[in-house]
C-alpha cells in the first residue's frame, strides 16, 4: 500500500494535488484541508467483513432496478407520526420511510432528548436501531427513563466503526436508524480520523445507501461549528434529504426547530418547544409563549406579526438607545439582520428626522426568535422611534410592514394572515401598508390603519 497527500474543500469536497487558496471547483477561499490516503489493496479481512455486511443488507430488500417513469407513482409518500406534532410540521408532515434526515444544534439544546422521545413513540410498533458514539449505554438508559422511554423495540448500540454498523443493521433489520453523531463515526479503511472531510463524505454516502436502499428512516446528529452550521463538509448536506436546526439558548426554556432544507415539505416552517424535565414539550400556541411577561407602557418596545411557514406568530421587539460615552456610537442586533437594522437607522435619520446616529443602539427579538423577512421593518423603526421619543406605544398596538429608503411602507405576503392572528390575540390595532379597503373591512374587533409613509404614522402614533 501507498501514501499520498491530498487537499480536500470542506465545502464541495473535491480533492485537489496541491493547496491552493481558492477551490476552483465551488469557489470557496481557504477551504482546502490536508488529509492522507491509502492507496492500493486494503486488508483482506477488513474486505471480508464489509463484504459480507453488505451482502446482508441486500438481503432486507429488493435490488433496485430502473423504471418507466410512466410507471412511477406520483402519490403522496406515507408518512409514520412522530408523536409531536410539531416535529411532524417541520417535516412536513411526518417522518417519510428510507429518508435521511440530519439534524444539527448547538451542544446541549436537546438534540439526542427529542430524538429518544421520537424513538419512544415510533418503537411502539416499529423496530429501532440507536448507535450512539458519543454516550455509554448507561447514560441513554438514564435519560431514557428520565423522560419516560422504555420500549422493547428499541435497541441501543455503541459504535463508531462502520463495518460494524453495517453489520448490526443487517442483523437487526430496522425500520428507524438513529445516528448520534455523525461526526464520531469512521470507516477503518480511510486514514484521515473521524470527523474529517473524508470521513464525514464517507460515513453520510454509506448511511445514504442504506437507507434509500432497504426504506430506512435514519435520523444524523450533526455537531454544530462557532459560526452556527453543521461541521464537516457541506456536500453532507447536499447528500441528506432534511436539514434541521436546533435554534435557542441552554439559560432558556424554549427550542426552535428550522428546516433549513427540506425535500418532502416546506422549508419555511418552524416547531416551537419547551425544555422541562420531562423533556421537551409542544408549545401549541407560540405568540402566546413569545408574549408572556411583556412589560406594559414601557418605551422602545412593539409588536410584529411574522410569518414562519404558513404559521403567524406575534413577537416582541425590543430596542434600547443611549447617548454613546465614546466616539463611535455602538451598535447591536440579536434576532435581526444587522445589516438591514442600519438601513432602518439611516432611513430614521434621513427621512424622520430623528438624530439617533449619535446614540448606542440595540434591537432585541424576545423569545429568542430569529427574523429574516422584510415585514419585520415596520415594527423594528415604531420601537426605535419610541425609545428616541421615550413615548410608549399602545399596549394592544401591532405593526407590520416592509420599510423602503424612501420612507414608504411597502406590502408585505399573507397579510390577513397576520391580521387575523393579531385579532385572535386581543390586539385591538394594527398598523398595516395600503391594502384593498374591502378587506379592511372584515374585522370586527381590531381597528386596521393603513399608512404609506412612515413619517406619516410616526405623526398619528406619537
């Protein structure tokens, strides 16, 4: 056998002889990482044992063959429940047979715990197969009876050795694989160590097979990097069917799963959940949640209708400005988009007439909810205006709208939606664009005042 080095791109994974700065195959810069590779015969009896491990597989199922596509079925895909509805949501409406679903979160927001409470339910009537490499497994036993899961159909394995994995799965022959992590595990016939490029490219290739194969539901636990996204390469994601992200702070009790890609549904929806000890529990009304404890006629703060999916959800945000000490004044978002919080600053500045460019500024999403759509520009410029002016709003005042550089306040999607939900909570006005006046006048108990320009509702509200 012969060694060679090569540069593999952590984000496309293609190889390359040499380093170079920029990936000439994705275009990323400094993504090249330096790994060895066995070149030649592997060792006959790690042959053996992979071979005879796959050939076990492929008795569990039929060889796949190619079809007409006359003759390919375009009927909705059977979904198995996953006993929390709003997992199911996410999904897009339950978990499909022989998907890959990865899921990536921060360490300890509760990935394994919500995974064990799925198992719980789908091992019901469902044979499960749990390979764990980061946990003895003394420890998913305690958690197991922690929250209350004790299923004969479960059965745990610890394991990072992929040949050894293969193996169990032809012998046990599960409906639902649970893979924790996926950057723990390692197939011995690569040289680089679990957890590089290789590996990772490897192991998720090998698990793709597997259950796209043999029609096996197989959860991936992915660790998360400090920027935010899943560790390893990013053909992992490519590769799987689901991306899911665990979204939320440890020192809070609420958890936010995002599908960030999704292949049998939506990728815009989100699950709301609360951590106790029992696990986690649905939030089934999460505006409520989101408004619990909001302090009443206080300045800088207002209320937005956002949309995640096909789902409203009322939030709060919060903004704060002092006089800065220093000579450039602080700015800081959590929950927003920096970039597009300036934008408002400016478009106050400019078009307003507020002198808050002197001032350290922070804009907060309450809950720990994260906005990305333009409709949230609205609300974000009412509670900055309210902070400079020290006036608070209306308590039952919510606000939606996108706000241009001119000042203008522009339409925004599923606007009756948001209406609709802002009504349902008590709120008795709602500052909106310029809609059909008709549908204005559809509700009853909530007062909807449309407006064009902001100067014009900052002279109305203030």
């Amino acid at each position: 056998m012969k060694s060679k080095t090569v540069f593999v791109c952590s984000e496309c994974g293609n190889e390359f002889p040499k380093w170079m700065g920029k990936c000439t195959a994705c275009g990323s810069w400094n993504t090249l990482v330096e790994e060895t590779v066995i070149t030649g015969k592997t060792d006959s009896a790690k042959s053996g044992a992979r071979s005879s491990a796959i050939a076990g597989l492929r008795g569990m199922g039929d060889d796949a063959a190619p079809k007409s596509l006359s003759d390919i079925s375009t009927e909705e895909e059977p979904r198995c429940q996953t006993g929390l509805k709003e997992f199911d949501r996410v999904l897009g409406g339950g978990l499909v047979p022989g998907s890959l679903v990865l899921l990536g979160g921060d360490p300890g927001i509760g990935k394994s715990t919500i995974l064990l409470q799925v198992c719980s339910h789908i091992g019901r009537d469902k044979k499960i197969l749990y390979v764990s490499g980061e946990e003895s497994p003394r420890q998913i036993k305690l958690r197991a009876d922690r929250l209350g899961v004790d299923s004969g159909n479960i059965k745990i394995y610890c394991e990072t050795n992929t040949e050894n994995i293969l193996e169990h799965i032809s012998r046990e022959k599960p409906e639902m694989l649970v893979v924790d992590s996926v950057q723990t595990m390692f197939n011995p016939n690569l040289t680089p160590a679990p957890g590089s490029v290789s590996q990772i490219r490897d192991v998720a290739a090998m698990l793709m097979r597997v259950a796209k194969t043999h029609n096996i539901a197989t959860f991936l636990v992915g660790h998360v990097t400090k920027e935010g996204s899943i560790a390893g390469p990013k053909i992992l994601e490519h590769i799987v069917d689901c991306v899911l992200y665990f979204e939320g702070d440890q020192n809070r009790a609420y958890r936010i799963i995002r599908a960030i890609k999704n292949r049998f549904g939506s990728t815009n929806e989100i699950g709301v959940f609360e951590m106790s000890e029992r696990g986690l529990s649905e939030v089934s009304n999460p505006s409520s949640a989101m408004l619990a404890g909001r302090p009443e006629g206080v300045p800088g703060s207002c209320i937005v209708c956002t949309m995640e999916g096909t789902r409203p959800i009322l939030a709060e945000i919060q903004a704060l400005a002092a006089p800065t000490a220093f000579g450039n004044p602080r700015r800081m978002t959590t929950g927003v988009d920096f970039n597009r919080a300036m934008m408002l600053l400016a478009v106050l500045e400019k078009r307003a007439g507020l002198h808050i460019s002197s001032y350290d500024t922070y804009i907060n999403v309450v809950g720990g909810l994260k906005m990305t759509e333009p409709a949230a520009d609205l609300a974000i410029v009412l509670a900055l205006a309210s902070v400079f002016k020290n006036r608070p709003l209306p308590d039952d005042l919510a606000a939606v709208g996108e706000v241009g550089l001119t000042g203008e306040i522009r339409s925004c999607s599923f606007i009756e939606s948001r209406i609709s939900e802002a009504e349902k909570l008590g709120f008795k006005t709602i500052i909106v664009p310029r809609i059909d006046a008709s549908a204005a006048k559809r509700y009853n108990n909530i007062k909807v005042c449309q407006y064009s320009n902001i100067l014009q509702i900052l002279k109305s509200v203030f």
